[in-house]
C-alpha cells in the first residue's frame, strides 16, 4: 500500500508543487545570502530567515523521500 502511495506523489501535481516551491525558496535563500554580503544586516534586521530556512529543508526531505526510484 505504501508502494502504490509513493508511485501516485511522485507523479502527482503536489510534487511538481515541491520542486517549484524548492526552486522558489532556493533561490530566496541565494538572494538572501548575496544582499548580506553587499550589504551587512541588510536581511537580518527585517526578516527572520530560519522560517524560509526550514521550509526550505522540509520540502528538500519531502523531495528525496518521494523521489522516483532509477533500477
């Protein structure tokens, strides 16, 4: 039974969700660290990034626990 549920969320549209939704805070994150290097407390003074952070490691979990599996 959880064979058949891995095979549906693979190819499902929630994890087409996952790898937009990784993409979107991947890139978040890269432009969070660029703006601290230009300009130091730029980010951390107005947003806490440990929110973006998790989500963005729970999502990365999710994606390698549905990942299709290559034999």
């Amino acid at each position: 039974m959880l064979n058949k549920r891995i095979k549906f969320i693979s190819g499902s549209k929630f994890h087409q969700f996952c790898w937009e939704f990784f993409y979107v805070l991947s890139g978040a994150l890269g432009l969070f660290a660029l703006m601290e290097i230009i300009k130091p407390w730029s980010v951390v003074n107005y947003l806490n990034i440990s929110l973006v952070l998790l989500l963005w490691v729970l999502d990365a979990m999710i994606l390698l626990a549905f990942r299709e599996k290559k034999v």
